[in-house]
C-alpha cells in the first residue's frame, strides 16, 4: 500500500487530520472528532480530566501525551473508555502543578490519524513548605509566568488580614481601577471615602502602576462592561483584550477565591468564559443570592478587570401577565416589586429593551411598580418578554392578534386603546406594600433602640436581679413579630364542577386577608368560596368550581403577600360515534400504509400525542403524523409485522388527559413452525414425525400444514400431502428400509406460506444395517501414476442391497486411511484406478461396502505396493522416420520412448559417433538431438539406441538439410519433328548436391495466355513439347524442385510466329532506356508489441528496391533468420516473422535490414512480453 500524507478537514475546528492513502477503500473512513477536549482550568488538588468522541472504520486507536513530560504514571494519568457513549476519558485525580501543560490525543487508523491539542492550567493554593517563594526581582529572564503570585490586594476570607480602624477596603481600589470616573462618587460614598483630591492622586498612582504590569502580557485592554443579569437569567461581564501569548493563562477569581470555569457552552459548570476574537465574555448562570461578591480576571496573576455583582433582596409581588392584543394596539406588561428599585431590565425575546419609539418604560414614585409599553403592536413583536430584578424574573407571552377587518394588501389604522396589563389594583398593591416597608422600618429601629446597652447598674444587686433588665428578650420577642410566609401559593388548574382549595403556609399564628382579582374576599359568599385558618395554615375553599371562579388570587398579611392564580377548565373530551368509530381495529397487508383518524373539539393548549404499545410515536421515518385544529391523524409506512399492536390518542390538556384506543392488525404469511422436529416413531415402512405451531400466525390463523420430503443424498423435494392446522404430527408410510430422509414442513394461512421448518439429521426408516466388509483389495497393475485394484463383494449384505464402495488408502508409516471417495458420490464397480499417487510412495488400500445405512465394515488392507512403473524393455513411441531441414536452421528430433528403468541412450550418425557441436537432450520419456545451425553434410541416417537391463531397441531417421534449389541453367529449343519442340536446359547447381532434386516444366501461348504445368518430377535436363502449332507464340519456363519448393524460373526464349521478324532501323532516333533499380527502403515499418506470456505473435513490415533486396531479421543484433523457434517469410515485399508462443526471452529489439547492391534500409521496434494472465 503506497503510505502518503494528504491532509484533510475536520468539521469540528482545531482537529488536524492526515490520510495515508490517497482513496479510502469503500465502507472505510480516517478519523475524526466529533467532540474534542476543552481547555481546563482547575485549582491544585482537584480532579482534572478531559473527554473525546471519535469516530472512523476500521475503530480507531486513542492515545494522549503531553510536551513536556509522560504520561505513563497510573497513578496520576487514567485513560478510560465508555462503550455506551463512545466517550474517551484521560483523568487526573488530585492534579498538581506540575502536570499543567499542553495534552494531546491521538486518534490512528490505518488510513489515517486525527490530532487534537488542548491546554490545562492548574492554579496553586496556599503555602509550600517544600517550596521556597522567589521574588519577582530574581525573574531574570522578564518571564512572569514562572511566578504565579497575584498582585492583587484582595484576598480570600481565610488569608485576610485583621482590619484596622480607618483601613480601606482593598476591594474599593479594585473597583476604582476598573470603574469608569462617572462611578467614582457611588464608589466612595458605598465605601465612606469623603476625600476626593486624595482618592484621585493615589487613584492615578495605582492606575499607572497597574499598567505596567499590564503592559507586560496585553497589548490593548478597552470595552470594560461590569457584571449585568441578563434576559436569559445569566449574568456576565466583559472585555476586549489583546494578548501578547495567545496562550496566556487566565484566571477568576471571586472575593480572592479562584473559580473554575469551562470554555465550552452549554456545559454543566456553573461558570464560563467565551472567547470571541479579543472579546472575552464571562458567564454565571443558575444565579443564586451567595453569587454576589467581587469578581476580577487576573492574566498570569496580574489583574485586568474587576466588577461587583450586587444581589438586591426584591421579589415580584404581581409578576408580569400574557398579553392578547390587536394589530396596531399598545401592549402593556406591568408588576409590583417587594422593595422599591430604581429600575428593573426588560426584555423582549431575550434582547434587551430600552425607552424609545417603540417601548415606553415606566417607574412609578415609590419604585415599586413598574411597566413596559409595546407601542404599536404588530405581529413580529409575538414573543416572550420578561423582566429581571436582580436575580428573580418573571416571564410572560405576548399575543397579537391580526386585524382580520383590514382587507389584503392594506395597513390598518393605529389604535388609541392598549391591550394587558395585570388586572389588579397595582396602586393599591404598592400603597399596602409601601406602608408594610415603612412599619418594618420603624420595628427595626425600635429593635435596635432596645438592643442597646443600658446604664451601668448599681453594683449591689445580684447578678440575678439584672438579668430581667437585659434586652436581649425583648430584641427575641421583637423578631418574632414580623410573619414569614414558609408555604405561598402557586397557579393551580381546577376541574369544572369540581373543588378546589388554596393553602398559605405561615411561621406563627397570625391574620391575613384573601383578595381575588384585587377585591377582598368575602369569609362565606354566595358562590361556594370558603375562608378556613388552621394555626398557622389558611386555607380558601371552593366547593364547586366554574369559570367564574378563574382569577387571581392574593393572599396579604402584615408586609408579606403571595399570589396564585385558578384557571378552571374541563378535561378533553370525545365524541361517542367518534370513539366507537375509532376503536374498531384497522387491517392491512405487510407493505400496506395504515391511517388513524380521530376527530376532538378544537381547545387551547391542548396536546395530542399518539401511542403504540404504550410507547409514544415521533414524527420521522415511516411515521407521519398530523395535527389540525378539530382532529389528528396517524399514517403508518410500509407497515411490517412488528408494526401491529395497540395504538392510542392521548389529548391533554393543564385539566387533565382522555384517551382512545384502536388496534393495528398487520397481515403477512405466518413464521415457520416451531422447532425442532421430533421423532416420533420409525420403523422399517413408517417414520412419525411432530412439529409446534408458528409462534406469529401473521395476523390470521394457521389453515393447514404443508409437508414436503427428500432422501437423503438426493436434492430432490417432494410434497407428500397436506395436515390440518389442529394436527402438528405427520405419519409416512411410503419408506424404504434404511434410506434416510429430511422433512420440512409449511405453515399456511390466507396471506400465504410460510418459510420451511427443516429436520437438523436425517431420519432412517428402521434401524442401521451395514453390509459386512468386502474382500480384501487385489493389486492388477501399478505405474508411477495410477494404481489399478480390484477385489470381491462383501459375503453377508444382511439383506440390504449394496449401492457402492468406498475406498481408502494409507501410506507407508504413517496411521491415518484417507478416503478416495465421498460417502454420496459411491463407487458402484469393484474395480477402481487410483490415481491420486507420489511416485517412489507405498500404500495400501481398503473397501467398505455403502448401503442405504452408510458404510460397513472396512476389508483386510491389501499388500503393499510401490508406485512405480513396472520393468520393461524400451519400444519407441510414434516416431517419424524422415525429417527435412532448411539449410541454416536448427534441426531437432525428438523420440519419445517408454522403458522401465530408464534406458541409457546412444546417438549414431550413419553409424558413427555424433560430432560433439551436436546437441543430444534427455529428458523423462523423451531424447532430442539438436543440430544449432544445420548445413547440407549434416544430413545422414542418425540412429537412436536405447539400452536397459530388459532389453535394447533401435530406430533410424532421415535427416535431410537443404534449401531452396537455385535456377535450372540456360534454356534452349529446338525443332526436330514438325509440330514437336526439344526443350533442354543446363542442370541446376545444386542438382549433384540434391539426390531428391528434379525439374519442373511450364508452358505459356498466345492463345491461352495463362501458365501451365506440362511436364513433373523430371530428372533429365531435357523435355519434348507436342502439339506446337504454328502461328502461335510459346514460352517455357524451367523449375528446379526439392524438398525446401520451387527454384525461381530459368525462362526460354519466344518461339512461334514473329520468332524469325527482321528488326526495323530506326532511322537514327536514338531509343531512351528506363532504368528501374533501386536502393531498398522501407514502405512500412514494424510496430511495438506487447503481448502476454504464451500467446500467439504476428509482426510484419514492407520493403521495396530493385534489384529484390535480402532481408534478414536480428533480435538485440543477433540474426534470427536460421532460428526454426521463429517462422519468417518474404512475400514480395511483405516480411512477416511469426512467434508461435512467445515466451520472456522473447522480449527485445527486433530490426529488419533489406540489402541490394544499390544500398541498405532498416527498421527496428521493441517486444515486450507481459507475465502471465
């Protein structure tokens, strides 16, 4: 596999992936994050970890390390995996300082690998005894990281110093460092500071040391926002900040305590910190009143920001109510707070809200009721709107209605009236509340008259005298006046008809008053509602709701109060055709689409949800569910099997919930019966077998059961019949005595049926029979490849007829009988070849007899044999007795024979020893004489002698070398007899060479214009043509032929009519000669070739010139025309070289070079043979 580095993109941000292989086979993937670690601040001594989700196929391997140092250490790093979330975790318990540093996880496949970096700081607490503090001074390389003391003045509780008299706070200089100067008199007068011109030198001293120290880790620190309580029940603060170290520590802290905090958002600490390019947000959410105190970020221990959070004891004694306004119609929110304040933060779908043209927010004198105005409602401004004093807040809807009086496309006119509002006396709420502030005011300064100390008493009474005097009673007593509510009220939905009952809880027995709607109410009225006190416990009692009873409800005593509001309603009801209609169950087929329908009143905040098996259906997939005002229905996909079951409608509403319930029916052909198949009874003419019913029917019952039979070895099923779905047993009375058989039996109902219940084993009818064991095997013949055995039937079949043999071999020193046959696949003579033999092994074999009951006894092993042929005298195997060579080409005969041992074999030729140049190869079976390069005196009767210790056997063949006869000499005529010609010719060259040479003579006229054999096989150089007529023109043409073919024509000269024509004189005009000779030159060239290994090859080109050039053909400069592996031909101009098989060595540079006397011409390719395929 080719490994390369292709670097790839994550989803998730700071993950770097890299792929080994430029394409991932299918089905695979490299790795990924899916969720990386967060960066980690955390105090010494707590327990650190970071968490990672990965993904990729094949499942990748995690690992982490760290830069500086290892994590081998057990007992401080943990790496943990979680198969149920995927999660990998690597945990440090009881984290030091040391291991603060820069971590990275590992995710590797072998495609790929996904690396992930992330940060922990670890924050050092309280003195080191085994540490010796240096001073900043002695940083002598400027690093400040290294010295990890806060230069801030504010400490923790525990590390504070005792106050002195007249000190100031270090929290107040903080506060001022980060403060902008319009605070600066808020400031002093919270802190007692009365001396500004003092305030303000030290201030600017403090200011311009600060940023020094600032200077050394930020290049710019600006847009300083104090902690606010957001609409979301947050509360942050922020600030642009430029790092110079991007990988800067950073710090919280919280009254000089360190906070730990996350990077991430939505995670489960309390604090966060939120970077946003140099915008750094920190968030406290779940806002409790201990979170009040002074928060400062600290980088590297230098301080940047500080910011109070202040807690006000206010809460919402009538909360904001929804809202249902009109287009165009001013929206009023409005609530009376428990003590005055200031202003209070609104918002309107999370964003805060501020007076202008459209909002309007106001503040009555005492501060106690507050309002906002939506002007000009439209229907964008639909939302939730809330309002947040200090930590508490309360929420509620605005609703706008379209003006449905306005026709399409037109603005409606903006109206004057206003929508809201809480439906109280608010004045009245905060007038009672103002004087219960009031009155407090005046028990606590009363109190803290009485707690002070009396005039010193005279000494002579005792001690027991002066304790009645001591006004620690009276400061007891004095606290116990004001009443608590421990239990208040909270919104309640009753049922119409039904009772309903509000409780107050109070801490001491005390009177209060009931208000509905801001009217008292009434201890008896004439509707039904009942006052009741109990102690401390007060109680309101509605003995029968109906709607006139909804409202809201307040319960007053002293300066406390609390409110609730009754909604009375009636719980979601059916209607009677419309749930019988619904209850009746719906039916379709596997693959069908089933619907439920159920029609309801329309109502408000009501809830439709769908069940099915009492389990509630989402929307997605094969479900679709929808929801309208009068009804809903329910549409089921493609239903299957599983989808069949009881489904139900539940509406709910705050009053309580109805339900209706249908049933699925879902019908398929049914499962297969239950296994497995018992044995009920088997004989030799019965097998009884019995089954369980289907346990799915598919939705309609079982009709019948469907048995189907096959025995065993066969693949054939046959249906033997039909059983009734009350029977599950089957008895077969058509068996065979022996044989096995395999059943399988159908389930079938209306829908279909159903797959096949199969028997594990085949069922024999009876008992098992073998045969006994046959005769021990006889050896007929054995070679080095085939052993031939044979031997008898077995004497007692017991009655059972024989269907073949099985037959098994052992070789020599070893134990273990291989079979030669399959059980199924018998051997039906009692003779067999075995072929599956090593040469030179021996072996003996057996026989077991098969009947319908399997194999019997094995017989007594044979004798040993060896695996060898058997001694014979040599006898030559079709050999040819007469070979003809053309001169130049190597000339092979090959003789195979047969001999037992291995003859040794001899070489003569005409009956001498061979020349040494003369190759003789032996191989197995086989002898080969080669001649490389053949000449004509190599031709001879070369004789083969094969000679062994049985016997010797001989053979001659004929090995003729020639080549193409050269051209019979001059030809002549001459007419001895009218009408007859005497041809005659000078011999060809090669005629004393060539015993086998002979002439060919052919003949050509006028009139018949063609050329014709006329005379063959002619051994003198002379020939008598008949029949020559006079007037017509004859030629003759003269062939020498031998084994090799035809010599090129010796042509006579013309005989016939214009043989004895006087030449015409010219008259002195000279004639002009063309002259057609040539140099040679190539005409087409050779082409590359690549073939595979063993296939057929054709290569061709095409030469001209004149004279006809000579062409050889060369393989990598050697001349190949004499080599017989190659077949080359020249068919006027045309030079072929045919490969018949090419093999490796075959590969190379071809060139074909064409000579005349008149110059040269060549062209060359190349050949390359491809492995095998």
């Amino acid at each position: 596999m080719l490994t390369v580095g292709i670097k790839k993109k994550s989803k998730v941000p700071g993950v770097m992936i890299t792929q080994f292989i430029e394409t991932l086979p299918e089905g695979t993937s490299h790795p990924d994050f899916t969720r990386k670690p967060i960066a980690l601040t955390i105090q010494e001594g707590k327990f650190a970890f970071f968490k990672a989700i990965v993904t990729g196929e094949p499942k990748p391997t995690v690992t982490w390390s760290r830069n500086n140092g290892d994590v081998s250490d057990k007992s401080r790093y943990q790496t943990k995996y979680d198969p149920n979330s995927n999660e990998h975790k690597f945990e440090m318990p009881n984290v030091m300082p040391d291991q603060a540093d820069t971590y990275k996880c590992f995710a590797i496949n072998e495609y790929g690998q996904a690396v992930v970096t992330v940060v922990l700081n670890v924050i050092e607490v309280g003195y080191k005894k085994n540490k010796v503090q240096q001073p900043v001074a002695e940083a002598t390389d400027g690093n400040f990281k290294t010295v990890l003391k806060r230069k801030s003045k504010v400490r923790p509780k525990s590390e504070q110093p005792e106050k002195k008299d007249g000190e100031i706070d270090p929290k107040f200089w903080e506060l001022l460092l980060s403060a902008e100067k319009k605070d600066y008199e808020k400031i002093c007068a919270e802190f007692g500071v009365t001396d500004f011109r003092w305030m303000l030198k030290k201030l600017n001293e403090m200011k311009k040391e600060r940023e020094e120290e600032q200077a050394e880790f930020v290049r710019n620190l600006s847009s300083l926002r104090p902690m606010r309580v957001n609409g979301d029940g947050t509360a942050s603060f922020e600030l642009d900040m430029d790092l110079i170290d991007p990988s800067s520590s950073i710090f919280l802290y919280k009254d000089g305590e360190m906070v730990p905090y996350t990077k991430e958002l939505g995670d489960k600490m309390k604090h966060n910190l939120k970077q946003v390019g140099k915008k750094y947000i920190f968030s406290m959410k779940d806002l409790l009143p201990e979170d009040a105190g002074l928060y400062q970020l600290d980088v590297e221990g230098v301080n940047m920001f500080s910011t109070e959070f202040k807690v006000p004891m206010v809460d919402f004694l009538v909360k904001i109510q929804e809202v249902k306004a009109k287009e165009r119609e001013d929206a009023v929110f409005e609530c009376v707070l428990s003590n005055p304040f200031s202003k209070i933060l609104w918002f309107g779908k999370n964003l805060p809200l501020e007076q202008g043209d459209k909002y309007d927010i106001e503040v009555s004198e005492d501060k106690l009721i507050h309002r906002l105005v939506v002007k000009d409602c439209m229907v964008i401004d639909k939302g939730i709107y809330s309002a947040c004093a200090g930590i508490k807040s309360c929420n509620a809807w605005l609703v706008v209605e379209a003006d449905k009086d306005v026709p399409k496309g037109k603005k409606s006119a903006r109206k004057a009236t206003r929508a809201g509002g809480s439906g109280m006396d608010l004045e009245k709420i905060a007038q009672e509340q103002q004087t219960k502030l009031e009155e407090k005011k005046e028990q606590i300064k009363a109190a803290k008259e009485a707690a002070a100390p009396p005039p010193e008493p005279p000494p002579a009474p005792a001690p027991t005298k002066v304790e009645p005097e001591v006004p620690k009673p009276i400061t007891v007593f004095l606290c116990c006046l004001d009443p608590v509510i421990t239990g208040g009220l909270s919104d309640i939905y009753a049922l119409r008809g039904k009772p309903a009952e509000l409780t107050v809880t109070m801490n001491i027995d005390c009177e209060g008053t009931w208000y509905k709607d801001g009217e008292q109410v009434k201890l008896i009225t004439s509707n039904g509602i009942t006052i009741a006190k109990d102690g401390t416990s007060h109680k309101l009692l509605i003995g029968n709701c109906s709607e006139y009873d909804t409202g809201v409800y307040r319960f007053v005593t002293g300066d406390q109060s609390t409110q609730g509001k009754i909604i009375v309603g009636g719980v979601p009801e059916f209607d009677p055709d419309d749930l019988h209609k619904f209850s009746k169950p719906v039916v379709v087929r596997v693959g069908q689409n089933a619907a439920f329908k159920m029609p309801f009143p329309p109502q408000e905040s009501l809830v439709v949800s769908w069940f099915k098996d009492g389990t509630e259906i989402k929307d997605g997939g094969g479900v679709k569910i929808v929801r309208e005002p009068n009804h809903s229905r329910l549409l089921l996909k493609d239903c299957l099997r599983t989808d069949a079951g009881e489904i139900k409608i539940q509406l709910k509403n705050p009053f309580g919930s109805v339900e209706a319930t249908s049933r699925l029916i879902v019908l398929d052909r049914p499962g297969p019966p239950e296994g497995p198949v018992e044995t009920v009874e088997t004989t030799s003419s019965i097998i009884e077998i019995k089954w369980n019913p289907p346990k799915d029917d598919g939705g309609s019952a079982v009709t019948n059961y469907i048995i189907e039979r096959q025995q065993a070895g066969q693949s054939l099923w046959t249906k033997l019949g039909d059983v009734s779905a009350d029977k599950t047993s089957f008895r077969d009375r058509n068996v065979t005595h022996g044989k096995k058989y395999n059943y399988r039996i159908h389930a079938e109902n209306p829908e279909g049926i159903s797959d096949a219940l199969e028997t594990a084993d085949s069922i024999m009818a009876g008992i098992m029979i073998l045969a006994g064991p046959p005769g021990a095997p006889t050896i007929v013949s054995a070679s080095k490849t085939c052993i031939n055995l044979t031997w008898t039937p077995p004497e007692d079949d017991k009655g059972i007829p024989i269907i073949g043999y099985l037959v098994e071999k052992r070789k020599k020193d070893t134990h273990q009988w291989i079979a030669l046959n399959a059980l199924n696949e018998p051997i039906e003579d009692v003779s067999y070849a075995v072929k599956d033999v090593t040469e030179g092994a021996e072996y003996e074999f057996r026989v077991s007899a098969i009947n319908e009951s399997g194999a019997g006894d094995p017989s007594p092993p044979s004798a040993m044999v060896c695996a060898k042929n058997p001694n014979m005298r040599p006898c030559f195997k079709n050999p040819e007795d007469f070979i003809v060579v053309r001169a130049g080409n190597s000339a092979r005969v090959k003789i195979c024979f047969e001999a037992e041992p291995p003859p040794q074999i001899t070489w003569l030729k005409d009956d001498e020893p061979i020349s040494p140049w003369i190759n003789i190869i032996n191989t197995d079976g086989m002898s080969q004489l080669v001649i490389p390069s053949s000449k004509r005196s190599d031709s001879a009767i070369y004789t083969i002698i094969a000679k062994n210790s049985v016997g010797e056997a001989s053979f001659d063949v004929e090995v003729r070398v020639t080549d193409e006869p050269k051209t019979p000499g001059p030809v002549e005529l001459e007419q001895t007899v009218h009408g007859k010609v005497v041809v005659s010719w000078a011999p060809s060259p090669d005629e004393e060479l060539d015993d086998r040479l002979y002439y060919v003579v052919s003949q050509h006229d006028s009139n018949a214009r063609v050329w014709k054999t006329v005379a063959d096989r002619l051994f003198a150089n002379t020939y008598t043509a008949n029949n020559i007529l006079p007037g017509i023109e004859y030629h003759f043409r003269v062939y020498a032929k031998n084994d090799m073919g035809l010599s090129d024509p010796s042509q006579s000269p013309t005989w016939g009519a214009n043989s004895n024509r006087v030449p015409i004189v010219s008259n002195g005009i000279s004639k002009t000669e063309i002259c057609f000779e040539r140099p040679p030159s190539i005409l087409v060239p050779l082409k590359v070739h690549t073939p595979p290994k063993g296939y057929q090859l054709y290569m061709t080109c095409a030469v001209r010139g004149c004279p006809t050039p000579t062409v050889s053909w060369f393989l990598n400069d050697v001349c190949i025309n004499s080599d017989n592996n190659y077949y080359i031909t020249n068919s006027f101009g045309v030079c072929s070289m045919y490969i018949l098989s090419v093999r490796q060595k075959d590969s190379g540079e071809y060139k074909v070079v064409a000579v005349n006397p008149l110059g040269r011409a060549e062209c060359s390719t190349k050949l390359v043979v491809k492995g095998e395929l």
